[in-house]
C-alpha cells in the first residue's frame, strides 16, 4: 500500500486534477476488490472446514455405532441364541406367553444335549387322579414339570428337544391342568392310541436327534406319574437300564439332588426314594443315550397330589432335576 501511495504522489504532481481523481477511483476499486476476493475465500474455507467436520461426526457417529452393535453382541449373544429359536414349535415356544423370555444365567450346560419326554399325551392321558371333583391327568401334570425342566436347563446353555410336545399349554400356573389331547410328537407326529406304536414313534424320535448329535453329551429324561392304592404315598423314584453305567450314575444324581433339596427345604422329612434298574421298560430298553425314567409320586394318593398340583411344586421338581443334571455333566469325564 505504501508503493502505491509513493507512485501516486509522482504521477499526480502538477495540475492534473482529472488524473489524480482516475488514478484514484482505480485505486479505491482495486482495494474493494482486494477485500472481497478475501471475503469470499475466508467464507469458502469455513464452509469446507464445516464440512469436513460434519464428515467427522458422521464417520465418528458411524464408529460408535458400530462399537455399541459389537458389544451388545457380544453382551447377549447367549440370550440372542435362544431368542432366534421363538418360531412356532420351537421349544421356546412352547414355554407360553408368560415363560417364553429365557434369560441365560450361565453356560454350565453349553455342549449338553437333552431328550426330555413326559409321559403318555395325545389320546392316552396316563394314569388319573382325583382331587374334589376334578380329575387329575397324569399327563397333564408329568408335561408342565418337564416344561419347566427345559426351560431350567436352557438357563444354563443345554440344548434341549421336547419330544412330547403340546402347542398352546405352556408352563401352567393352576392347581388344577385341564384334560386335553393336542399333544404330538416330536417334531409335529400325531401320537398313535397303541402303546407300542406311541412308544416306538417316541424312542425313534430321540434316536434320530441322537445320530444327528454324534459325539456330543447327551442324555433323555423320562417323567412320569404313577398310579397305585389311594393309601400308598411314594417319594419320586428312578429307573435306569441294567447294564447302563452311564444311565445309573445320572440316575444317582439326581437322587442325590432330591435328597439335598429335601433336607433344605424339609429337614425333619426322611426323603426314601430309591434308583433301581428297570430294563423292560420299553423307552428305557430301546432309546440309544443314556436315560433315567423318573416317577414323581402315586397320583391317587392325597399327600402325594400336593407335590405336584401345586405349580410352586412342580417348579421345585423341575430345579431339582436340574440340579442333578448339572452335576452329572460336570463330572462326565
């Protein structure tokens, strides 16, 4: 600005006014120019610098999201794995409304397979009770304890098939479980009325599910209610085949699991239920895992109705079946 102002002051000395008033105006433009090309870089450079930081909060934004959806993952991939499963007849399913939402405590039984088949269903209801005027299915009451089994193991990670399968019961809170006999077999199987016809579809069922599983762990419950005198009370008892080691030492623990809890829960009660070997029996004889056949008490013995119309009860049966399970997995080697 200073050379121009020098040069200014030569080319005007004298009278020419008209020249001093061009050079002037050429003067007052150029710096008016000089401002307003600054201007319009300074407005260009922040609306590229607000750009690339609205780039940044984008990328940054898309980061985090990515980091939450990697952890969330990671938090719930147990719950998520048992969720995918909720489609009609999946065993989650099957829980009903009110059980459907499993929330994995823990993997203890990750890797372990289990069976579990309630007794009779279908056209057979099993054995039959009284209480009152009501009358008490033996496959009513065997169904919800093994519901609620599956649903206990599937806190810990198992992978559970219900071979007896009812679509609409769910786990049932009343005293008292309506007669029906929707039940099929796994996976849709209509339950032929013949014994040995429902028995063979059922055993033929799990060994099936048992080639398919190979080399894995994997073990089937049986549970069942038994009929005798009105006057006999029974505690719950086990059977296992006779030449099954395997299928005795997971009858033992979930013996040894009741005998615990009732001491807990009873401690002045001498809990005298037994394990013994019954190799006649048709599921027993011919299903190819390990199983234990489980009889919960004498359905027409008023003491032994307790244990089992009460849905507390039948919750209790089921965490103590659980429990022995647990322990025989950890101690498979």
């Amino acid at each position: 600005m200073n050379v121009t102002a020098t040069l200014f002051q030569k080319l005007t000395d004298g009278n020419h006014l008209w020249l001093r008033i061009f050079l002037l105006l050429i003067f007052i433009h150029g710096e008016g120019s000089l401002v307003l090309a600054k201007g319009k870089n300074t407005h260009s450079g922040a609306r590229t610098t607000s750009s690339k930081n609205r780039v940044v909060k984008k990328v940054n934004k898309r980061s985090v999201s990515n980091k939450v959806r990697l952890v969330s993952h990671k938090m719930t991939k147990s719950v998520v794995a048992v969720k995918t499963e909720k489609k009609a007849g999946s065993t989650l399913s099957l829980l009903g409304s009110a059980y459907a939402h499993v929330a994995v405590k823990d993997q203890k039984l990750r890797g372990a397979v289990y069976y579990l088949v309630s007794g009779h269903g279908g056209p057979d209801p099993g054995a039959l009770g009284h209480f009152g005027k009501y009358i008490l299915p033996e496959d009513e009451y065997a169904y919800d304890v093994t519901i609620r089994l599956a649903r206990a193991l599937m806190e810990h990670g198992a992978t559970i098939y219900m071979i007896v399968r009812d679509l609409n019961d769910g786990i049932r809170d009343a005293n008292v479980l309506k007669l029906d006999h929707d039940e099929v077999t796994y996976p849709n199987q209509t339950i032929p009325l013949n014994q040995t016809l429902r028995l063979r579809q059922c055993t033929d069922a799990v060994n099936k599910l048992h080639r398919k599983h190979q080399e894995a762990y994997q073990r089937m419950v049986t549970i069942h209610v038994d009929s005798r005198s009105e006057g006999q009370n029974i505690d719950v008892f086990f059977y296992h085949h006779e030449n099954s080691k395997v299928g005795k030492r997971l009858a033992k623990h979930i013996h040894k699991s009741f005998k615990a809890g009732y001491k807990r829960s009873q401690p002045t009660r001498n809990y005298l239920g037994t394990v013994s070997d019954r190799s006649s029996l048709y599921v027993v004889k011919n299903s190819h895992p390990p199983t234990v056949f489980i009889e919960l008490g004498n359905i027409r013995n008023n003491k032994d109705q307790q244990r089992f119309l009460l849905a507390d009860n039948r919750q209790a049966l089921a965490n103590w079946i659980c429990a022995g399970l647990q322990t025989d997995y950890k101690s498979k080697q």
